[in-house]
C-alpha cells in the first residue's frame, strides 16, 4: 500500500506535526510505502494561465519537469494526503497553485483512472478557524479529480496537544486506511458518476481533434465504459 503526502509550506510546524501524526497512526495498521513532497521548495510556481495542459497536452506546460516527479507519486497511490495551513480562511498559495496545475486531470477534461482508485484526506491547521473552508478547497479538487473518496481533518493549533486531537487523528487515520483496503469496492458518489455523463455529452460535441475527446474515445469511455470500473 502507498500512501504521497503533499506539504504545501516549508515550515515544518503546526500542520506537518498533524499530518506527522496522522501518518504514525496510519503506519501501525501495516508497513505502508510513503512518500513525501513540499510544495515551497519542489514546486513554488504559479499556474501562468497559458491553457497549453487543456490545448495541446500536459507535457507543454512550463512546469511539467517539475510537476513530474510529484506527479508519479500523486497517480501510483492508494491514498493522497494533502495538507495546508489556513491563510487568510483558505489554502496556501502554493497548494492553490498545485491545485491549479492539476485542473486537466478533473473529470470536465482528462482524468486518470488511477485516481478513482484513491482515497484522499485534507488536513489543515489554523490560529482561530478556517479549517472548513481551507479543507473543502482540497476535498473539492479530489471530489473532480475523480477519488472514490476523500476525508478532512482540521485543528486548531491551541489544540494540537491535546488528548481529543490525537484521538481524532486515529479516528481519522482508521477511517482512511479502511477506505483504502476497500476502495474497489466502493461506489463512486452519485454526483461525481452524473458529472461524468453530463461531461460526457459535452465532450461528444466537442471538436473531434480536441485533446479531451480524443483522450476520452482512446478510453471507450465514448461508448459506455467507466473510468471507475475495471472492465
Ligand atoms: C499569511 C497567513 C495567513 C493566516 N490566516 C489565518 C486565518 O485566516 N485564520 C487563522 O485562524 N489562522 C491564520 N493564520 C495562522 C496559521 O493558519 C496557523 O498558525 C497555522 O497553524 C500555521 O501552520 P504551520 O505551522 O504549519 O505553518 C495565518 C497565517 C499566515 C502566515
């Protein structure tokens, strides 16, 4: 089992502790294969706004050397952990423009199959609050990107210390790692599988030599089959 962690900030304090945690509890239920990545020093670009990913393939992109070998480790696992601290109520710039560098691979365009085999987990820390909305800027990209599943946690780091947070880390790491043993067996949610058909329909009038109809004709999925079933 492999389970990539995506640190948005250098700083390995309040929120790289969580996701320290986090990741110990997980570690306890089997020997897991994790690998980790910080943004601030792997990957500190801003998405240019060029559109090459959508027109003319994700390779075109500025940043495609370095997005790689994030990537690799993004699409091989079975879980995906992102985390951020809150700033001002959201996510780090540099999650936001991670986030950004993967919007061909949402369900609109060209998603990967490996990603509706993975479950994924938000994981954010603030000073007084924005947990929620910081979380849901992360869920939301694993909800288009296609994951069977995804979960958050968010802590305060007045709280951090605390016997309640660590006993929600192994509510939430328990939580994690059975969805994860499980996945393929789980539905995907109703409105990621209507999503899908209303895509559908609108890559089917889209201009044949588009790269997101030509991607979704190479996977029958054109013709019935399913990014989410193995067939
Ligand atoms: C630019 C910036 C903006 C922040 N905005 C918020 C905020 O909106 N709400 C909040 O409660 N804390 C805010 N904080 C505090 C951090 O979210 C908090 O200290 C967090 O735990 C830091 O995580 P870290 O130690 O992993 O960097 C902000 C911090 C910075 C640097």
């Amino acid at each position: 089992m492999k389970v990539t962690i995506i640190h948005s900030n250098g700083r390995k304090e309040n929120t790289w502790e969580i996701t320290q945690m986090f990741r110990y509890q997980l570690s306890k239920y089997q020997k897991i294969e994790f690998k980790e990545h910080d943004l601030s020093s792997e990957f500190p670009y801003f998405c240019t706004g060029c559109h090459n990913c959508f027109l003319h393939g994700e390779q075109t992109c500025p940043h495609f050397q370095k997005l790689q070998p994030i990537l690799e480790d993004f699409l091989s696992a079975d879980g995906v952990i992102l985390d951020s601290p809150v700033y001002c109520m959201d996510v780090s710039g540099q999650m936001k423009s991670f986030l950004d560098h993967l919007g061909y691979m949402w369900i609109a365009h060209r998603p990967r199959i490996a990603n509706f085999f993975a479950v994924g987990m938000a994981i954010s820390t603030a000073s007084n609050g924005g947990c929620s909305y910081t979380n849901k800027t992360m869920e939301r990209s694993f909800e288009y990107l296609g994951f069977r599943r995804w979960y958050h946690l968010g802590v305060l780091k007045s709280e951090i210390e605390e016997e309640k947070t660590r006993k929600r880390v192994v509510k939430a790491a328990k939580k994690f790692y059975q969805t994860m043993l499980n996945k393929d067996e789980i539905h995907p949610h109703l409105y990621q599988q209507l999503f899908f058909q209303i895509m559908k329909k609108k890559i089917l009038s889209a201009d044949q030599l588009s790269l997101d109809r030509q991607y979704w004709d190479s996977k029958g999925w054109l013709e019935g089959m399913k990014p989410w079933k193995y067939e």
